[in-house]
C-alpha cells in the first residue's frame, strides 16, 4: 500500500512539473481553447477576430484565466489575437496599442509592423502601468496609408476578479481538482473492504 501511494504521489508531482514547465506560449494557447465565445468575439471590423488578456501570475506558473474586454490590474499581460477570417491571415496586418485619452490618436504603448499571421495567431506581452482604457489597433495598408482595419477595446484596472470567461477556475486549477479528486477516489476505492461471497 505505501509503495502504490508513493507511486501515485509521484505521477501528481510529475504532472504538476509539467504544466508549470510547458512553455508559457503553449500555455497560452491552452488556455485559450475553449475560449472563442461569443464574448471575446470582435466582429465590428473590417474582419472577425478573437481576443483574450491574461495576467501574468506571480512566480513560475502559467497565466490560467482569460479576460475579453476588462483586465482587473496592471502589469505584465499577454494579449491573444485569433484571426477568425482565414483570407485576413493572407494580409499584412500592423499592431499598436495605445492609451486611450491622451491626444486624438492615444498615447502609443507598443508598436508592431506589418506582416502575415497565416497561423492566424497573433500573440504579445506588454507591461501596463497605467490604470485606463486602452485599444489594440489592427492596421492594414489602405490605399497607400495604414488604417485601423480592427480596433479592440479593454479597460486595465478597477479590480472585478476573474471576470471575462474566468469565473474563478482556469485550466491549471481544473488540472490539479481532477488529479486531486482522481487520486481520492483512487484510495477511497481501494480502502473499501471488499465482500466476500458464501
């Protein structure tokens, strides 16, 4: 019984290193399966598009829960962009977020050229150290001048939780609650005596 629970004690550890060391970009990604709702849809565009924010956590571990539109803090955030349309990945698309406020075109954070996305992942980090409302720009080239083709709104701070798809579990915590309530059952079951038949 003790060698069997060292061995399941190890197979939880072993998981629990592999998601903490999986690149934070396939984590990324992870994370943002089952994220293409309805509500990080941008449709008012000149091409659909999906977008995610997540929170860098503290220390080593993975960014497990996505916001649409509202980012409760500041600081270091990874921004997702899904091209939706697949003729939009065949086009050169330039990025930008700015600060919304600050003059007619907003405060430049962050400025990316044009280039093809025919993965159709656009995927960058920024550190926010400003409360606000801030855009991301997707521009392409318009009769020889770069005009917003997409403009994608999300207001930084103010709090609120893990609003957005979150609602308090990502993946890594679903992650570890199965493996938690697998390795119960597993002794549970186990520990149950066993009838014998007369």
């Amino acid at each position: 019984m003790n060698r069997m629970f060292e061995r399941v004690v190890g197979l939880a550890c072993t998981m629990l290193v592999a998601l903490t060391a999986v690149p934070v970009h396939a984590q990324l990604m992870l994370a943002h399966e089952g994220h293409h709702s309805g509500d990080c849809a941008i449709k008012t565009g000149a091409f659909p598009v999906a977008f995610s924010a997540y929170e860098k956590p503290k220390g080593d571990l993975p960014p497990t829960h996505a916001y649409c539109d509202h980012v409760p803090e500041i600081g270091e955030l990874y921004f997702s962009v899904d091209l939706t349309d697949p003729e939009s990945r065949e086009i050169p698309i330039a990025i930008r977020l700015v600060m919304e406020g600050h003059g007619e075109g907003g405060h430049e954070i962050l400025s990316v050229p044009a280039k093809q996305y025919p993965s159709g992942s656009i995927a960058f980090t920024v550190n926010l150290e400003e409360l606000g409302q801030y855009a991301v720009l997707l521009e392409t080239e318009k009769a020889g001048k770069m005009t917003t083709a997409v403009r994608i709104p999300v207001h930084v701070g103010g709090g609120g939780g893990h609003g957005g798809h979150g609602s308090g579990f990502g993946v890594t915590e679903i992650a570890l609650l199965l493996g938690v309530a697998g390795i119960g059952a597993f002794f549970w079951l186990r520990r149950r005596p066993t009838v014998k038949a007369s």
